[in-house]
C-alpha cells in the first residue's frame, strides 16, 4: 500500500508538476482501460522523484486502483529482486487466503522462493522441483507476470518501483521481463531514478534501452521548481512570503530543487546559520543521515552559498 510512504519526509504542501501528473493521469487512465503502461520518473537527487510518485500514487488509490510501493536499496547484502520483493509483501499482507491463492495460482511456490510469507498463507504449497539456473529464473518471471495480470485482473494494479539506479540485475532483468508482458493488462509500473547516476554502462542504462522503443514507454524528467512555485512551496510549507527578489535568489542558487529549498526553509529564519555548523544541536543519527545525503549531491555547498543572500533579504 502507498499509505506508509506517505509520511516520510515529506514537505507539506505539494507545488507545480501539473504538466508530469497530467501525462500520469493519460497514463493511468490508458492502464485503466487494459493497456498496461510503463513510466520512468527521472531527475537529480531531491528533485521531486519520490513525492511526485506518491502525489500519483493517490491519484490512483483514488481512482480504484491498488497501489504496491518497492525502493531499492544501496547497501550491500540487500537480497535480490528487494524492491519487487516488498511490492508483492505488499500485496500479500492485504490479500485473503483465497485471492493469494487465486491470483498466483500454480506459481506460488516459485514466488515463495523469494517471498517467503506466502508460505505463512499458503500452507499447502510444495517445494518447486530444482531447476537450471536460467530456467529456475524463466518459471520465476513467468509466474511472478501472471500474478500480476491476475491480481491486475481483479483490480487495476500499480507498482513503484523507487531508487531504480540502485537495483540489482536480477530486478532489471524482471522489470524488463514483465514490462514486456502487460500492454494489455490493467498494470501501470512506474519506476524512479537519479540520472546522474546512471551512466551509459550502468545496468538500467540497458534496460532503458531495451524498453524505450516499447510502446508502453515513457519517460518524465523532472526538472527544478519554476520561481512562482519556489514562492508557493515557502509559503505553504514555513509561512513566509518571499518577496521577488528573495525567490529570485532562492530559485536560481537553489535550481528549484525542492530538497534544497527545504533544507533551506527549514534553517530561515529561526536558525542562525552564519554561527553554526551545519547539523549542530540535531541528534547525532539524524545529523549524519542528512549530511550523508548531501554528501551524494552534486553541490554540497549549496545550502549556504543560497541561505546568506536569500536571509539578508528576509531580514
Ligand atoms: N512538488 C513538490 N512540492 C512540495 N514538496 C516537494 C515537491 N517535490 C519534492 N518535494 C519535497 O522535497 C523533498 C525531496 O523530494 P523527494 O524525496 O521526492 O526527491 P527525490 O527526487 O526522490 O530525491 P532522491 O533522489 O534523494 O530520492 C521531500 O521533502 C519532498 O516532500
Ligand atoms: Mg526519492
């Protein structure tokens, strides 16, 4: 369910985009209406890429369709397939006996390889019998696909599939396998990534390849907030009214990234941040998990070289 992504770290008003979730909305309705869509959500780290998942994710729920949510992770030792593994976790755990039973079918004890809770449901399944390597992972992708299409079947299904620069190959491979499977399933997958981690030799680099010419395909990059919606975002989210010249400055040092602008509101004005270093008083955890995100951001420095300008006009 979208519900537990709701509330992390998340600004509280949502600003602009109406262009990208008017593409999402032709997309769902497509989906919807049996012609299975896949659509790639792209852009620099803190642009938006989660919370515009999520703001469409809703937009889903809302319109009857079943949300799955799955994130790549960086750490070594995650287990392949991680992000697909948590979109059916997500599934199981709202699904009756009989509907798990139904839509995986004859493949579950396939998927239970990977997801071993089906077992906790489905007492009666049988070990599959041992294969080749490549035909273990053929019956695998094929039973994971059929799940899906009958789960979509009995309501239109969407999956997120986050972090998507940090998937293993397994789950490359399978996003490719399914995506070519559904164009006329009620299934919308969108997947999410930083592209300035991806380079040409990346392995989503191959898989992008490999789907772009489908005909389910297609991509949104995100770009930063226009200077009207860096305005809105303070607003809503500090209750401050930048004047012009503020949200000039804020704008272009911050290239509308959301993140950074948030960072950013969140130190104006009740911080002084010429006297302090950065993450004083913050509990210790929290201070190195955000510094070691804006370790991974191209411009770390950013957050100071705006906030001195854009105070002084503050006052
Ligand atoms: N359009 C928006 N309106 C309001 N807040 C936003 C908007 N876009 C993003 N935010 C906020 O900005 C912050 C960063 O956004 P988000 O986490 O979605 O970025 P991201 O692109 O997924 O970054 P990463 O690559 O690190 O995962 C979050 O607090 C989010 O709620
Ligand atoms: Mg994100």
């Amino acid at each position: 369910m979208v519900h537990s992504h709701l509330n992390r770290n998340i600004s509280r008003v949502f600003v602009g985009r109406q262009q990208e979730l008017a593409e999402f909305s032709a997309a769902l309705d497509d989906a919807m209406s049996g012609q299975g869509r896949l659509a790639m959500l792209a852009g620099e780290p803190g642009i938006g890429k989660t919370r515009t998942a999520q703001e469409l994710a809703m937009m889903a729920e809302g319109r009857g369709t079943q949300v799955h949510w799955g994130r790549c992770y960086e750490e070594l030792g995650t287990p392949p397939y991680w992000a697909w593994v948590q979109t059916m976790r997500s599934y199981i755990e709202q699904a009756s006996t009989e509907q798990l039973a139904a839509d995986m079918g004859p493949g579950a004890s396939y998927i239970a390889e990977i997801v071993p809770e089906i077992r906790g449901k489905l007492q009666e399944l049988t070990t599959p019998p041992s294969l080749e390597p490549e035909q273990a992972r053929f019956r695998l992708f094929y039973s994971i696909t059929t799940f899906l299409k009958n789960a979509a079947h009995r309501q239109p299904l969407m999956l997120v599939l986050d972090d998507l620069h940090w998937a293993d190959q397994s789950s490359l491979l399978l996003l490719e396998f399914v995506a070519r499977e559904i164009e006329t399933s009620r299934i919308l997958l969108v997947g999410a990534y930083r592209d300035v981690e991806v380079s040409r030799r990346h392995p989503l680099s191959q898989t992008l390849g490999a789907l772009v010419r489908e005909k389910l395909f297609y991509r949104v990059q995100l770009q930063g907030l226009t200077q009207q919606e860096v305005t809105e975002f303070v607003q809503g989210n500090v209750g401050i009214t930048l004047t012009p010249e503020a949200a000039g400055v804020m704008h272009e040092r911050t290239d509308g990234n959301p993140f950074f602008i948030s960072e950013l509101t969140r130190k104006v004005p009740s911080e002084n941040i010429y006297n302090r270093r950065p993450g004083v008083g913050q509990h210790h955890s929290q201070r190195c998990s955000r510094w070691h995100r804006w370790a991974t951001y191209p411009k770390p420095s950013r957050l100071l070289r705006t906030a001195i300008p854009v105070i002084s006009f503050l006052g």
